[in-house]
C-alpha cells in the first residue's frame, strides 16, 4: 500500500506545483457613504499638494498589488478627458519611514501615515500605471469636505469646510509596476490632478460592513499638505472634531496575488515534508543475507 501511495502522492503535488500557484488578494472599504470629500492632488503651478490616505493590511504572505479603484468628485460640468494625472502611494504606519520625532503642530502621530511614501506609482512616468474613469453621477453630494482647512494647532478643528457637491467618478488604475508589500499595515493614497479645479476622495462606511472587507484595527482616514509635511491630521477626530468626534474610512479596493515563487516555496514545502513523513512510515523487511532493506 506504501509503495503505491509515494509516487500517488508525488505525482499529485507534482501536479500541483505545475498548476497556478498564485492566491488571489482583493480588499474593499465599500462603496461612498456621502459623509466626508477630502481633497488629494499632485503639487503644481500655483497649487500645493494634497494627500488622503486610509489603511488597509496585508497578511500571510507578501503580496503584489497590481489593480485599485476609488471613488472621487470633479466639479460639474468638468470633462472626464480634462483628468491628466492619477498618482497612487504606499504609506507605512508611523514611526517606520519616518526621521522627524513629533513636532507639537499636531495632536498625535499614533497611527498616523509615515514622514515618507514606502512606494509610488504615477501615471506621468512611463511603465508605472495607467488609469481609466467612468461617469457614475452628474451630481453627487457629500456631506462635508476638506481642502484649505489644513491646519497645524492651535487652528486644527475647523469642523470641515461643509458640503460640497460634483460628479462622482470611478477611478479604474492598473499598475504596470505593481507594488510588492511584505506583510504589514499601510495606508493608500490616490491622488487627481485636474486642468481646472480640485478631486475629492469620498469617503465610505466605518466600520467596513460586508461586501467590503472588514479588518482590525481599521484606522481612520488622515490628511495633510505640503505645509503640514512630515505631519498629518485625522480627518474626523483633529479636524471635524465633536463629541463623539466621527471617524471616516476612503472609498477604495485592491486587488493583486501572491508572486508565484512566494506561493510555490510554501507548496514546495509542503510537499517536502509529506513525503518525508511517508518515506519514515515504509515498513522494513528482511533482504538477503540478512540485510535490512526498505521497499
């Protein structure tokens, strides 16, 4: 029975090995709630830079992100075509990446983004990411926005700058140079650069409820500027504020694999380790001349 079970159990994990040994990854915050717009673009001419970021984490295994989508506005009556650059960005969570002990300007750092991007993506450089954008609503709403309203203490709590209405657009971004994230927890961060006014990130259900992808700890959404640089602020408990201050997510998923060699060393592993198990449990049986043999 052993001698027929070892190469069954050879030419099955051979099998396996041979097939697809990517495992697929997709994470969701779910759709836009209509709560929060805060705005994320590229510096420019006569413009400083913006970014939002939520979080999300990686467990397991590293994995390679090669697709995202997010939610955004554009003012009405702006052109889709008048979208000419589309940056994502990889955050760790502070203190990694991060040289500049906290400074005062704000509240905390706990569980802030990092000083500095662990990766980016632009669609301006050839190779690294590609974009394309669906109309979903001429007019969309949300309830409450952040775009000036920027500030390090004591001028922090603005309580927003109210509600803010445009045409909700889905970003749809492939990324030719995926980004390849050990296990850990990171934020994302989209950001728009429009020929005439700003994008803004909507914001989506916190807690995460199905069909998103509920984790723990879900971290709140956080925002900063070029002036506020290397520190950030919670978009709902630093400037929102209240009590209960809210807390909000971004509305964005991923989606990727785990790299083939990372998925095979694991199989091949296994297959190592059950056949040696096998290999120990073959009987033993006499042979000639009063040898010891294994069949």
């Amino acid at each position: 029975m052993h001698r027929l079970l070892t190469p069954v159990l050879v030419l099955g994990l051979s099998v396996t090995l041979a097939g697809p040994a990517a495992a697929e990854f997709h994470f969701s915050t779910g759709a836009p709630d209509g709560r929060m717009a805060t705005a994320s673009r590229p510096g420019g001419a006569g413009t400083i830079e913006i970014e939002s970021a939520d979080d999300f984490i990686i467990t397991g295994t590293a994995t390679s992100i090669d697709h995202a989508t997010f939610y955004g506005l554009i003012p009405e009556g702006t052109s889709l075509a008048e979208i000419s650059q589309v940056r994502a960005e990889i955050y760790r969570v502070f203190p990694l990446d991060s040289t500049f002990p906290p400074s005062g300007k704000v509240l905390t750092r706990a569980n802030s983004p990092s000083d500095v991007a662990f990766a980016e993506r632009d669609s301006s450089v050839a190779g690294e990411l590609t974009f394309s954008t669906s109309l979903l609503q001429t007019s969309f709403t949300a309830g409450n926005s952040v775009l000036n309203g920027i500030h390090p203490l004591p001028g922090a709590r603005t309580g927003g700058e109210g509600p803010v209405t445009g045409q909700e657009v889905l970003f749809d971004v492939n990324l030719a140079t995926p980004f390849l994230l050990p296990v850990g927890h990171y934020f994302f961060v989209p950001q728009v650069e429009l020929a005439t006014g700003d994008f803004y990130w909507l914001s989506a259900a916190r807690p995460i409820t199905v069909p998103g992808t509920p984790f723990a700890p879900d971290l709140q959404s956080w925002i900063r500027n070029e002036d506020l640089s290397p520190d950030w602020l919670r978009v709902g408990a630093d400037i929102v504020g209240g009590t209960p201050a809210p807390g909000f997510n971004a509305a964005f998923s991923l989606d990727g694999h785990v790299p083939e060699s990372a998925s095979t060393g694991v199989l091949a592993g296994a297959a190592m380790l059950l056949l040696a198990c096998v290999a120990r449990r073959r009987p033993m049986t006499p042979g000639p001349a009063g040898l010891v043999r294994r069949r």
